[in-house]
C-alpha cells in the first residue's frame, strides 16, 4: 500500500517499489533510457579492455543494442510534425523565445528523425546506401534540434526562479523546486548529447572516453527521470501552471519530463557503427 511523505513532501505519494518497478518496464522510454546506458557502458569497456576477443564481443552487444534501439525509434516523423504544427498555432499561448525554440526543436526533429530511420533501412536492408552521407545529415539536424531543446529549458528558468521564489506552502515550495531540479537535469542531460553529435563539423573529434561517459550519463540521467515518474506520485499543483509543451500538457514536472524523453527519440544514433556517437 502506498504512503505519503511528512512535512514538505507530505504531499507526494511514494508507489510501491514492485509496483513502480512494473510500471517502469511498461515505459518504452524507460527501457530505452535502460539501453543507452547500457550501450556506453559497452563501448567503454570495448575501448578499455585489453583482450581482442574480448572487443569483439562488447562491439557485437554494442552493436545489437544500437539496432534494437533504432527499430524501437523508428517511424516518428509523422507524429513529430504532427506536435510541431501544434505549437506552431500556439503562439499567441506562449513566451516568444521559448515558443520559437519548442517549435524549432521539434519541426528539426522531423529530418533528424528521417534520416535516422534511413539509416536502419542502410543497416539492415539497403547496404549500398552511403552511411557517411545519412549519418552526416542525422547528426546535423540532431545537433540543431539539441540546441533547441537547451535554449527551451533556458528561457523557462525565469519562470521556474519566480515560481519557487514566491512559494508560500510546502506544496508550492515542492512543486517549483521539483520544476528546477527537473529542468536542470534535462539540461545536464541535452549538453551531454550535444558533446555527441557535433561529429558533422570538420575538425571537431570528441574524446571517446568522454563521449561515451556522456553517453552514459545521459541515459542514467533518463533513467532516473522515468523512474522518478514512476515511484513519486504529485498531488494536483496548486501554484499557477507555468509554460509547458503542448504535446506534454501534464502540469506535473516529472511527467512532461519523460514526454520530452519520449519524444525525442534517440535510438538512431549508432548510425556510423558500435564506436560511434552517444
């Protein structure tokens, strides 16, 4: 049986662990969050370990979960641009820059999207398809729709700053700092990704040992997004709602979070093979 908290959190509901745990495996995002974690962990223990056999086998596992992660991701065009033209006549419903960057971010995930979903056609079916070619264009707009997505995170920090400064009750105070502690992990999480996929830019050759922790990083920093989701449950917010993603209405933090998660969708981004990018 669940129980709440006391004090400030008395207003946050902890799920049962075997409930949550359950709830958790049923949440595509969260298993692939799972997955890229996963993954980086591979690839660092395939750059790191001494015996050649032994790289073999890391790249293989490396190289399945990059391919089970673009099938799971795959086909998202349609429903991004779907969202994308729903911000776009929201306009007058929001903040100016953080509009025009929500809408920069998704309408810039739809080509990302595309050529991530060419990609696994290259992989699996059309093998004379030029890799480098997809790969380029798939990190180009990648990287673009990333900066977005910080520069969304950014232009909300004002209000999230105002929200938590004039809390007054221990479930204003809860909710605001919650929106700052998850905010600020969605941008931890975006400049990690953004180390990645800068790849297309003459010159720049990112240290593997830290890309792949960035990797790593970022998919944890998933993880405990979903998880969170999952074993806390909020009360009805009580503060004025602050600016959320039309295709991620809940007011709640967390929940806009993992939808934000799910949208973007990276499981195309081992395009270039096992060693490449987060």
């Amino acid at each position: 049986m669940s129980h709440s908290f006391t004090a400030n959190d008395r207003c946050t509901t902890l799920v049962p662990f075997l409930v949550a745990l359950s709830d958790y495996q049923k949440k595509g995002v969260g298993v692939d969050m799972m997955l890229k974690a996963t993954l980086n962990i591979a690839r660092l223990c395939m750059i790191y370990s001494p015996d050649v056999q032994d790289k073999r086998r890391y790249f293989q596992l490396a190289d399945s979960i990059i391919e089970c992660r673009m099938l799971c991701n795959f086909g998202r065009p349609a429903m991004t641009l779907k969202q994308g033209l729903k911000v776009l006549a929201m306009k007058d419903q929001m903040e100016f820059w953080h509009w025009a960057f929500l809408w920069l971010s998704l309408f810039l995930r739809v080509p990302e999207q595309l050529s991530g979903d060419l990609n696994y056609l290259q992989k699996v079916v059309f093998h004379n398809w030029s890799r480098e070619t997809l790969s380029f264009f798939y990190r180009f707009f990648k990287s673009l729709s990333l900066t977005c997505c910080l520069m969304v995170e950014v232009t909300r920090r004002s209000a999230l700053q105002r929200a938590l400064h004039d809390a007054t009750t221990p479930q204003q105070r809860l909710c605001a700092s919650l929106d700052m502690r998850v905010s600020s992990a969605l941008m931890v999480r975006t400049l990690c990704d953004m180390y990645v996929y800068f790849k297309w830019i003459p010159g720049y050759r990112p240290v593997k040992t830290l890309e792949f922790s960035c990797g790593f990083v970022s998919g944890v920093i998933g993880i405990w997004l979903v998880w969170k989701d999952t074993r806390y449950a909020l009360s009805p917010r009580p503060v004025p709602a602050i600016e959320t993603a039309p295709q991620c209405p809940n007011k709640d933090a967390l929940k806009r979070a993992v939808c934000m998660l799910g949208s973007q969708g990276d499981g195309s981004e081992g395009v270039s093979g096992s060693g490449e990018d987060g």
